[in-house]
C-alpha cells in the first residue's frame, strides 16, 4: 500500500482507501466529465445555492468544484466566489471558467481556510467522493461564519431509473467492480435518503435548522454522450467498465445500448429519470 493510501489510525479526518480510490479514478478526466456526467450534476445547482441561501456580495466556498460549474452560478448570482477540488485537472478547468477567482488544489477534510471565512459552504454531490462525510461536513461547518449556512446535495438511494442504467448494464455483461476500487467503510456510510442526509447533518456539531428535500429531473442525452463518459474511465462506474480490457468494455456497451432502448424517445435522445438530495443546515457557535 503507498503511503498515499495508508489510514492513519486513530486520525479523525486522515486519507482512507476510498479517498485514494477516487483520486485515481477523477486523475486527468475533467473535459471527459463535463462533457457527460457534468451537466446531469449541474441540474441540482440552482436548488443547492438557494439552500445554501447565495445571494449578491456572500461570500461563496464551491468544495469539490470539478470544472466549477456550481462557483460559476454563485458567481452570476454576485457572489465572491472561491472553489477548491481535490483533483488538478479539476482545478485547472475551474480556473479557466472563473477568471479572476481564487481556485486552489485542496480535499476535505482538510480545508486551507481560517475559521467563519465564508458566508456560505457548498458541495455539489462532493458527499459521494470523501472517505469521511461526517468529517467533510465539519470541516464546511468550521469554514462557515455563525449564521452561515451550508448546503450539499448527493445521489439519491435507491437510484432513479435512469440513474441505474449504467450499472445494469454492467451486470448484465457480467463486469464486476475492480477489487482496487474500494468502497465507502461502513461506519462511515449512511442512508442515501432525506432522513439519512438529515440525520447525518444533524450529528455535526454546530449546525441547526437541517433540512431536506429530493431534486427529480428528466436527463435529456444521446446515447453517444450517456457512454463516454464510462468509456473514458469517468467515476466509479468508469473504473468498473473499463478494468477488464477491450472486450469487457465493448460487452457493456452492447448491454448499455439494449437497455437504452426503454429510455429512447422519439427523437433518438434518451430520457433518464434521476433523483438526488439536497440538504442543507445553519452554523451556530
């Protein structure tokens, strides 16, 4: 194991397998996520600021920005933005869409902020990439002044029907998820459901007036968009169709564009049913 992967023991906050697995499996795939995944997660954005109560002149942390498309909508909104990610293609993208923003290479759990310097903490599905959701939140908390909000959104569970399409059809071409591709630790999992979301925000000392609600959307694609993005490695589901070679990937991509049939329209486009959770709560103290 690299030293990059190594838990510290007994380190609330300290790197875990999952955050390793993630990094290699974002590395260098920012324009192949945007052109695909990137805009199903941009739908969730405008819930996500109003939650986080993003107005003119807030002051505005984007954690886990990608190509920054959440800092960009703050930004419209008037807000002073700064957007950090974890991953540098992630961050030279950002940079090139917010000029003029400070954008900086930095992962939760561990932010290079002092204490209360934002308004507003925002995460973007973010909850879904770190080994320690309970230690991200607290950190989005301990950067946001009293009085402040913070607000994240994350996949719903069970998935939506167009949100399990990529991963029936890697079952259905018998792919199994790498072993290297570790999953979340169960004592750092929590339910995928607004009680879940809200419970988990509720333990974090610090936060008050949690809320939850569900975001449900019709993705509108092609199926040449919808598999690029696993083609090229993107995400979790990426690693997975890609970890066996050629053959395998092209097995799933057959079963991928089988089952796309149920989601085709008229037009040739598909129409994929999604469902994430915003939650969102105020800092006190």
């Amino acid at each position: 194991m690299a030293d990059g992967e190594r838990e510290a023991p007994g380190v609330p906050g300290a790197p875990t397998l999952f955050d390793a697995g993630e990094r290699r499996a974002w590395a260098g795939r920012s324009a192949a996520y945007a052109a695909g995944f990137g805009r199903l997660c941009a739908y969730t954005v405008p819930a996500l600021l109003d939650a986080a109560g993003v107005t003119a002149g807030s002051r505005v942390l984007d954690a886990g920005t990608g190509p920054g498309t959440a800092a960009a909508a703050a930004r419209a909104r008037g807000a002073e933005v700064t957007a950090v990610d974890a991953e540098p293609d992630m961050v030279r993208a950002a940079a090139a869409a917010l000029p003029g923003a400070e954008v900086r290479l930095a992962a939760l759990p561990h932010l290079p902020f002092s204490a209360g310097a934002f308004d507003a903490a925002i995460g973007n599905f973010v909850l879904n990439h770190v080994g320690r959701p309970r230690a991200a939140l607290a950190e989005l908390r301990r950067v946001t002044r009293p009085g402040g909000r913070i607000a994240v959104t994350i996949w719903a569970a069970p998935p939506a029907p167009g949100q399990a399409l990529l991963g029936r059809a890697v079952r259905a071409a018998g792919v199994e998820r790498p072993a290297d591709l570790p999953a979340l630790a169960p004592e750092d999992d929590f339910p995928r459901t607004p009680a879940g979301l809200a419970e988990l925000l509720r333990g974090v000392s610090g936060l008050a007036g949690v809320e939850c609600a569900e975001v449900a959307w019709d993705h509108r694609t092609t199926p040449g968009e919808w598999w690029r993005g696993p083609a090229a490695g993107v995400a979790a589901i990426g690693q997975t169709v890609t970890s066996q070679g050629p053959a395998a990937t092209e097995r799933v991509r057959c079963a991928f564009l089988a089952l796309a049939a149920e989601f085709t329209a008229a037009d040739g486009r598909l129409v994929l049913p999604h469902r994430a959770l915003v939650g969102w709560a105020r800092v006190v103290g």
